[in-house]
C-alpha cells in the first residue's frame, strides 16, 4: 500500500516537474532548430534539411550586424568596465572605512537600483542626457545604464569584500605594504570572483537593454542589437521568424560564452567567502 | 632587536577603556606574554605596539625611538595572528616573502630568502601550495616564518596557537619557545591560556580590565600572585579562594572559616597593623598543595566528598566545604578511595597558605 502511494507521489511529481521544464525549455529548443530552418515558424519542428541560409539573410543587414559588433558590445562593454571597477571601490570604501550609516547606504542602495533604471525615470534621465549633450552618444548610454546598475552592484561587491578578514590587510600594514597596494594586492584577487559575477550581471543587462537605447540613440547607426532586431520586421510589424531567429541566436551567443568563461574560471556566486 | 617601553598609554575607544594607563618595560631579547581573559585589554595592548591601533594618550617606544604615531610600516616588526591571515591567492612562498615584496627585493631574491626560512621552520617542501592546501600545524608556521623573514626588531604573537588541536598546541608551544631563543628576538605574545603563558613567557604581565595587575617572571606571578584575580587565574584548576574572618586576640590570629579555625602562630607576625579585629579576608590554597587525610588536624579544612576525577598521574579531589567547594590535586598511582558525600579532611602547611584582602590585593 505504501509502495504504491510512494509509486504514484513519484509519477505525480515528475508529470508536474516535466509539464514545468517543458514550459520553459520549448522556447530555447525554437532557438536551436529555427535558425537552422529555412521554412522556420512559431513552432518547434526539426528541419529537414538543415542550412545556414537564414544567417546568409542576415549577415546581408550591415545595420543588424554592426548593431550586434559594435554598438551592443562597445555599450555593453564600457557599462561592464565603469560598473565593475566603480562597483569595487566603492563595496572597499564602504565595507572597511568607518562611515556613520554605512549600512542604511548599502541597503538604500538597492532601493534605488530599481528605481534610476526604471521606465518612470525616462523623461528625466532623458533631459539630463540631452542637458549634458549626450544624446545619441554611446557615453550616453553607457553612463545611464552605469547609473543604474551600480547601486545592485555595490551591494553585490559589498558582501564579497566584506567576506576579507580584517586581519588580512592588517597583516599586510605590518608587511609595511600601502593602502593602495594592500587593495591591488590583497582585497582585489580575493574579491575576483565578485567583480566577475558583477561584471557579467552587467554586461547581460546591457546587452539586453532595450528602452534606453531606443529612447536616448537617434541614428541607427549606433543602435545595439536589441534595437536592430526590428529591422527583421516586415512593414507590417510582424517578425520575419526565419531571421529574427537566427539573428537571436547570434545575439545569444557572446552572452553563453562569457558566461561560460566565468563560471568556468571563478564559479559564478552570488556571496562572498573565501575559496582557498 | 629592541626593547619595548609603554609609558601611561591609554586606548580609549569611546567611553570603553580599552587600555588604562598601562607603563612596562621590555627588555631587548625578552619574551613576554599579556595573559588575561577575553576583554582584558591584552590584544589592544599588542595592537598599540604594530601601531594597528593608535594611543589615546601615553608614550610607546621601540628601541631607542618613539614610534607612539609612527605607521605600523615604519615600526620594523613582524606580527603573527591569531587566523594566520595568510592570503588565499598566493603561494607559500609568496605569502612568507611578502614583506620583502613590499619592500621592493626582486623576485629571485625573495625566492632565496622564502627557501632560507622554510628550511629552518620545516616547511621548505610547501613552497609552492597554497594555504588552503596545508594543515594548520604548517599554516602557523608559514605566518610565522612571513613574520621572521623580514627580520624585525620585534615579534607580536596575537593568540597564535588557540586554532590549533590540543596535541599540535603542545608542539607548536615547544617550537615557539625553540625559535626565539634561538633568534633571541623580543617577543611579545598576548594568550588567554595560562598555561601556555607560564611555558613560554621570561615575564608574565597579566591584565584585567585595561591595566597590568602583575608583572614578572612566570614562577614569581604563581607563587606570589598580587591580587585574588591573577590567583584565580593561573594555574588549572585554579586557586582555591575561602570567605575567612580574622579572629586577633593577644597571643594569636585565628582565621575561622565556615567549617574550620585556622590558628595562625608563627605568620601572625605579618599581619600586624596591615589587618584588623574582625576583618573579612580571603584565604587562597593552590590544589597541589592539599593533601587528603581522615582525621582533622590544627592545618586542615574538613568538607564532604564532592567529586573525585581521575586523570592517570594525580586525581582531582573536590570537598563541599560549607557553601564553597575546595579542590585539591592529589599525586600518585591510585586515586583516593572514598564515597560522595562521605565526610574527609584537606591538609596543606601553613607557609603554603595565601592571604588576600577582601578587596582582592595580597597580605605580603
């Protein structure tokens, strides 16, 4: 009888667990069987001929392409690097000085990443952009997507650098090393795996960042990919599926492979402590 | 080498006296060890020698030079903590030569010197791990040798051993000892451990609440502890302390106790004019020094049979003498037959017995 109850909890629980897994893996299987089909539609088929005609189609659209090479990853990029060294920093300041309320920061901060970022501070980010006669420039985006990611990952950094025993740097004072140095030597390889999970987070958001672009770029010259991929739309406004999806796998792929790296190098973490 | 001197130094951190005009004087090639327990003001002491922490007011010299302001850089000494703190990401070889790294020696330099000191630390085959792969037998001795490779005027030892399992401590306590004797370097070394104090220490200063209470040499602290405190605090187990009253009549001193009249003959002598009819006072018998006996004499405190703990060379005797319980250390093969609650006697010679004030300081 128990067998039996155990027998079907078990067969109940992997129909739901499959039903689930199904819901969210038919899309990323759309993503690997599309592109390769020339006849390819909203549903998941397997081509019969396999080919790469579709990314023929779209390596024709220099505006996509350059979109993807170099307006997303000179975006993503810059964003990437000012976030995570900034990031840094500030997580050392406020993780070892000794600052009055430095915890009602940390946490505020948070707070307010949702906020700087989010649609309903569009308009303003906007004038202040066009105040500071940055529209339509890449810098433009860079800071405004910085701006915002910056706060998240403070905190993030935060809990890596906070994870350093004190008695690390003071170890390294009485080695009469520098402030300076103690940070470069001491804090930043240990904090690496942090500033690569941060930088990663922020590339990915960058990447896939589509209203700031769209509202703070004005020539398609420097629109990044997310933007570009309507030009796969027909005049109409309906997606051409066979491009659109193989233009989504190129766009997928930078992402996987730093992704890749990362965890691969450092173990992607979301915490700090000490790997030794 | 260098001597090491505090004049009125105080560390304040807010309205915590962390530190109260602590002075002492340390002598060049000295070992001394801050015993006392967690709070004491020991670490804050050792701190305000590396310069990690900085006087609120007093005088600190190292050697012949004020270092009260100087940075912890520029004091020349070399600080073992109590987590090691190597670094994760470097090598052995790395950890111990960075001071030298720091102090701009170049690479095949630091190699030569970082193989020197791990061949007379034993750690030399360890070069090229890392911390998280070595034991913490080793990982200690890699802090130590980043301490010495530097040669400094001055070792700190911050609560070395306290990560270590009992068996590697005793190890680890004899090698220490070995080490600066053999570099004749002054070592100052801060434990809560009285024990390991006693073992390494040519003098023992022992704090309580931000002051030194006592200082001097091991031997000198246990048999003549200045207060009730550092009586209670060294040795294991401690100092056995009784409520007394003194009792003075013409001819003699009597201390009477709950269970027991001590008739003090021939010690009267000391007390005079120091204490007073009736005066509430502490006696202090050190465990080793009682002796177990079935019949009272005019030298011994009855209670009943607490407990007995055999521990192979000697037993730990424990009497319930009135509310207090008396423990003493009884030498020999076989532990003390008797039953729990049966009715024994503990005997101790007179010279042995300890006097203190109800206030905690000593009756000379």
């Amino acid at each position: 009888m128990r067998l039996v109850r155990y027998t079907l909890a078990r067969i109940v629980f992997y129909v739901t667990a499959s039903l689930f897994a199904s819901f969210f893996t038919l899309p990323l299987l759309w993503l690997a069987f599309a592109p390769f089909n020339e006849k390819a539609a909203l549903s998941v088929t397997v081509p019969d001929s396999p080919s790469l005609a579709n990314f023929g189609q779209v390596f024709k659209n220099t505006f996509a392409v350059r979109a993807l090479f170099q307006n997303s990853a000179i975006q993503a990029l810059g964003a990437m690097l000012i976030v995570t060294l900034f990031a840094t920093l500030a997580a050392y300041a406020l993780s070892r000085a000794n600052i009055r309320g430095k915890d009602l920061i940390s946490y505020g901060l948070v707070l307010f990443s949702s906020v700087v970022t989010g649609t309903a501070a569009m308009v303003p980010i906007f004038l202040l952009i066009f105040r500071l006669g940055l529209i339509n420039t890449h810098l433009g985006v860079i800071l405004v997507f910085s701006g915002g990611l910056l706060p998240a990952a403070i905190f993030i950094m935060r809990d890596f650098v906070d994870s350093i025993p004190r008695s690390y740097e003071e170890s390294a004072l009485v080695a009469g090393a520098s402030p300076w140095r103690i940070f470069m030597d001491i804090a930043v390889p240990i904090v690496r795996p942090g500033m690569m999970v941060v930088a990663v987070w922020a590339f990915v958001n960058v990447w896939g960042g589509f209203l700031i672009p769209f509202i703070l770029l004005r020539s398609p010259e420097k629109m990044p990919a997310a933007v570009a991929i309507y030009s796969f739309y027909t005049e109409a406004g309906t997606p051409i599926i066979t491009l659109t999806a193989a233009y989504s796998l190129l766009y997928t792929i930078p992402v996987l492979i730093l992704y890749l790296f990362v965890n691969w190098r450092y173990g992607f973490r979301f915490f700090g402590g000490i790997k030794s | 080498m260098a001597s090491v001197t505090f004049e009125g130094v105080s560390k304040h951190f807010g309205s915590v006296k962390a530190v109260h005009d602590v002075s002492f004087s340390i002598s060049d090639g000295e070992f001394v060890c801050l015993l006392g327990p967690s709070g004491c003001g020991k670490t804050t002491t050792l701190r305000l020698i590396a310069g990690l922490e900085q006087a609120t007011s007093g005088r600190i010299d190292i050697g012949d030079r004020e270092v009260t302001y100087l940075n912890p850089k520029d004091r020349d000494i070399g600080m073992v903590f109590q987590d090691y703190a190597l670094y994760p990401h470097m090598t052995i070889a790395d950890n111990i030569t960075y001071p030298l790294k720091v102090r701009g020696l170049g690479a095949a330099a630091r190699r030569k010197r970082a193989e020197e000191v791990a061949t007379s630390l034993q750690i030399a085959n360890l070069l090229d791990r890392r911390p998280g792969q070595i034991s913490g037998g080793q990982q200690q001795r890699t802090s130590v040798a980043r301490a010495v490779v530097h040669k400094p005027q001055v070792f700190l030892f911050d609560e070395p051993l306290s990560n270590l399992d009992a068996k590697l401590r005793l190890e680890a306590r004899s090698f220490l000892k070995h080490l600066q004797q053999e570099l004749g370097v002054t070592a100052i070394y801060v434990t809560h451990d009285q024990a390991e104090a006693m073992a390494l220490a040519d003098r023992i200063a022992v704090m309580e609440g931000g002051r030194v209470v006592q200082m001097g040499p091991p031997l000198e602290v246990y048999r003549q502890p200045a207060t009730t405190f550092v009586a209670n605090f060294l040795g294991s187990p401690p100092m056995n302390l009784l409520r007394v009253r003194l009792e003075l009549t013409k001819q003699q001193a009597m201390l009477v106790g709950e269970t027991f009249r001590l008739q003090l003959p021939q010690i009267s002598e000391r007390l005079k004019g120091v204490v007073s009819e009736g005066e509430a006072l502490i006696a202090g018998l050190r465990p080793e020094h009682l002796h177990m006996a079935n019949d009272s004499d005019s030298w011994s405190i009855a209670g009943e049979v607490y407990a007995i703990e055999p521990l192979g060379p000697e037993a730990l005797v424990t009497l319930k003498v009135g509310d207090s319980l008396v423990t003493a250390r009884i030498f020999g093969d076989e532990p003390p037959k008797a039953n729990v609650g049966e009715k024994a006697y503990l005997l101790f010679e007179p010279e042995r017995l300890h006097l203190f004030k109800a206030s905690g300081e000593r009756i000379p």
